[in-house]
C-alpha cells in the first residue's frame, strides 16, 4: 500500500499532531506505536478518512483521502471497543450496512456476513447481540464486519486493549489469519511480540511527532532515547 | 438423613420461596392491622360506592396516562431545546429544572389550578391540574432522552458515517431502534410516578381513585376498608407495571 502524510496537524483542544510527514510504500502491515495520549488513535481515524486533519494532506493507495468520499467505502476500521451496533446481532451489523449502503439484496447481504463471520469462527454466534458473546467474540464479528466490506485496507485501533489475554491471543490469531487474504493492514497495539510477528514496517510516535520508523528491526535496536524508553516499558 | 436436611434448606433458601415468605410477612402485617381495628371489617360496606369506585381507578389510569404523552412530548421538546447552539435554550430549561426539582407536586398542581389558570382565564382546573401534574414530570422525561441519546457514542456515530448510512437510515435502523429500548425501562419508572402523583389531583376534585374513595369514606366512615382497597388498587397498578418494567430491560436491554 502507499500513505502519504504531508504536514497533517491535527487540533483538539490543543494541538496533539505536530506537521507530520510520511512516506511509504510497498509495505503492507504498518503498526503505529507509542505511549498512550502520543496521538495514534487521531493519526489512524485520520488515514481512514473518519476524521478530516486540521491541515495538510494525506493521500493512501493514490486517493485524496480528505476530499474523495468514495475513499471510506475502500475502509475498514477496527475500533479499540468493538463498536458493534449494540441492538443488532451480529449478522444484522454486517448485513445491514451491505443492504442498505452497498446495494445488496437482503438475501445476498446475509449470505456474505455469515461467511465472513464463518471465516472467523463465530458460526454458532451469529444471531445474538453484542452484549451476549465475549469480547473476544465481539471484537472478532467486528473484524469480519470490516472484512465483508471488501475494503483494500483494514485499520484496527488497539484491537486487543479492551481484552484479557487469551481473548487477545485469540482475536491476534485471527488477524494472523487475514493475511492471506492479501489485504492491507494498518494497526495500533501494544502486544510487541505481534508486531515482530505481523508488521513490516513499524513507526513510533511521541507527544503528537514521528520519532522513528523503519522495519521491526528498529525495535531490537532503537536509535532515539524515546523508542528505547518506550521498549523498556512495554516489556 | 442429612442429605434431606441438606434438600430441604436448599428449597426454603431457594429465591422463590424466599419471596413467597417476604411476601408472607407483609399480608400478615395486613392482617394484624385489621384485625386490631374496633369495627369489624366489612368489604360489603364499600359495595354501594363500587361503581364510583371502578370509575376513579379508571380515571386515575386516564388522567396518567394522558400525563404520560403530555410529559414526554413536551420532555423531548425541552431535550431538543437544550441541544440548541443557542445558549438561552440550554439555561432556560436549567432554570426550569431547578425550578421543578425544588417544587412539591401539590404546590405545583394548586398553582397551575388556582394561580395560573386563571390569570389565563381558564378555570378548567381539571385541565390546569393536569397540565401541572404534566409539567413536573417533563424534566424527568427530558433526563431519560438525555441519558439515551448521550448513550450513542461518538464512536458509533464515526462508523456510520464511514459505513455511508444517510441521515435517514441512521435514525431508522440505528439510532431510533436503540434509543427506544433504553427509553422503555425509565419510561416507566416515570409512569409509575405519574400514577402514584395523580392522587394529588384529588384536591382539584378531579374524580380519580384517591377522590372517589375519601368521598366514601366522607359519607360512610369506612376508613380501614376504603383505604386499604385504595392502596391495594394503586399497587394493583404500579407492582406489575414495575414486574413488567424489569422484563422489558432484561429482555430487550442494550
Ligand atoms: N475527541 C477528542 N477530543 C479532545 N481531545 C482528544 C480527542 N481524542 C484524542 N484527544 C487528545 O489527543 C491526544 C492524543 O490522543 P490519541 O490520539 O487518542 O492518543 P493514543 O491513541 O496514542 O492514546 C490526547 O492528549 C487526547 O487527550
Ligand atoms: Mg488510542
């Protein structure tokens, strides 16, 4: 895939991204990584269009990601908390947004969200609601929510932050998985081990700046002060 | 033998059970209260008064009903207000609250019926009675539409704008669906208080079950009689209203 950040800022409140630039390509699993408040939520809502930056541009895959609408029907994003909507079972969140946005029949629209929800194991949950499957659950249904979208990228903000360890080996194993569906992936976490495992090019964040970047290799040998800090605390 | 000991204090500790002994003491209680009264208790002396009765405990489900629809449009009416950009619809309604929260039900109803509605020229106090009964409600509707419409995260919000739903389909299939299940619950909690308050519109002579009953008891003394029959028809309301209500959030709850 390719990303291009040219001198995106971004102001809540305060300013939290500082004139970042980026350019990449030809990687196709990207994880952002730094403490938490360092702005990678903000930086990934940014590259997936669900938020316009406050200034400069970013460009992925050659679409005008602030000004072309049809960029977000070529996105899916993977929320921290999965976000399902909470009165529809599984299905229907997947089902829903075919019929209705994508030009399904109901039918068709069905037939799709459940082999997707197959495809991550959920065959036997599929027609209840949120609050009644784990989180591991949830967080897997949100991944194939994405997946039935047939999006070339696929975002996932701190997909394992809300879960306990074996949901998290759990739902990273599905992810895993995806790769061989020759999707790209762009992902924030904090499990290290998945990032070696799982992404080919890693870039580090602090206090809203790009610290470093480079293949995964960077984080057995880290160059600046703040990766190294950041790398002891982690592990 | 000790197995059966075991069986038995399971049954008499099991949840059942338990509410029926709970259940058993009160109607003791009843029972102890009544039978300690001078006069016999006599039901049949309510029986000339039944009609009148049966048409107060309908008036009164009438009258709350009615205050129902009227607090809960009018709570999302001031909900919208204090949406508003515009700061003076956000304070007005503060200012209302406050001013709600601070007032006793009777207050309010004698104001509307003796005060205001006749400086508006109305002397319909059932009508006044009402509308006050109606607008001591409305802030507790508008916090449900609050709580509910602030429940929708921000985060929902982003997917469906990413999914592509218009503006339609976000109150069609995600955003009213959702805000009417969380609304049941707290609804009728607010019908319940409804009901329970209109007993105050006895002193507008409204003819609801407090009113017709205390007439009775005016004309025949009955009090044990006529005030327990009244209790238990309020309970006869509320108790499964609030059964129902537990129901509805076990069932349908987000
Ligand atoms: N919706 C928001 N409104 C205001 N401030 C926000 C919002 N989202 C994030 N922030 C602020 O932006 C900064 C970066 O947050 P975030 O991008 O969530 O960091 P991270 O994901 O690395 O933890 C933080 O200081 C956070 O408080
Ligand atoms: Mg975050």
């Amino acid at each position: 895939m390719k990303i291009e950040l040219k001198n995106v800022s971004h102001t809540y409140d305060v300013e939290v991204l500082h004139q970042l630039n980026l350019v990449l390509e030809k990687y196709n699993a990207v994880a952002l990584l730094g403490v938490s408040g360092s702005g990678k939520s903000t930086l990934i809502r940014l590259m997936a269009g669900l938020e316009k930056p406050t200034s400069g541009e970013i460009f992925v895959n050659d679409y005008d990601v602030i000004h072309d609408e049809d960029y977000k029907k070529h996105v899916g994003f993977v929320f921290q908390s999965h976000n399902l909507f909470p009165h529809l079972t599984l299905k229907r969140n997947i089902s829903l947004i075919l019929e209705k946005t994508r030009g399904f029949s109901l039918e068709q629209a069905n037939q799709i969200a459940e082999d997707n929800l197959k495809l991550l194991k959920l065959d036997d949950q599929m027609d209840k609601i949120p609050k009644n499957v784990s989180g591991g659950q949830a967080q897997r249904a949100s991944i194939a929510r994405a997946l039935s979208l047939n999006p070339d990228i696929i975002f996932l903000d701190e997909p394992t932050a809300s879960l306990d360890p074996i949901l998290t080996d759990e739902v990273l194993k599905a992810i895993e998985e995806l790769r061989e569906l020759g999707k790209d992936f762009v992902l924030v976490t904090h499990v290290i081990s998945f990032v070696k495992d799982f992404a080919n090019y890693v870039v580090f964040m602090e206090n809203g700046h790009i610290i470093e970047q480079g293949t995964p290799k960077i984080l057995d040998a880290p160059k600046t002060n703040e990766l190294k800090a950041f790398m002891k605390k982690v592990r | 033998m000790k197995t059966n000991k075991n069986q038995l204090r399971r049954v008499l500790d099991s949840k059942p059970v338990s509410y029926i002994f709970a259940l058993g003491v009160f109607v003791l209680f009843a029972i102890l209260i009544v039978s300690r009264q001078l006069r016999p208790f006599q039901l049949s002396a309510i029986e000339p008064y039944w009609g009148n009765i049966q048409s107060g405990f309908l008036n009164t489900i009438w009258v709350s009903f009615i205050a129902l629809v009227g607090s809960l449009v009018l709570g999302f009416i001031f909900y919208l207000l204090t949406q508003s950009k515009l700061k003076f619809f956000k304070a007005f309604t503060d200012v209302f609250t406050e001013i709600i929260y601070g007032t006793p039900l009777l207050v309010m109803i004698m104001i509307m019926a003796f005060v205001v509605g006749p400086a508006l020229g109305t002397f319909n106090r059932t009508a006044t009675g009402t509308l006050g009964l109606i607008i001591y409600i409305t802030p507790y509707m508008t916090n449900i539409f609050k709580s509910t419409f602030g429940s929708i995260s921000e985060e929902q919000y982003m997917a469906m704008d990413l999914f592509g739903f218009s503006g339609y389909q976000r109150y069609r299939y995600i955003i009213i669906p959702q805000v009417v299940r969380m609304l049941m619950p707290p609804l009728m909690n607010n019908f319940s208080l409804i009901i329970k308050g209109s007993a105050l519109l006895n002193v507008i002579t409204y003819r609801e079950l407090f009113y017709e009953i205390t007439q009775m008891t005016n004309n025949n003394f009955r009090f044990v009689e006529g005030f327990l029959l009244m209790w238990g028809l309020y309970l006869i309301i509320t108790i499964p209203l609030s059964q129902f209500t537990k129901y509805i959030d076990r069932r349908y709850g987000l």
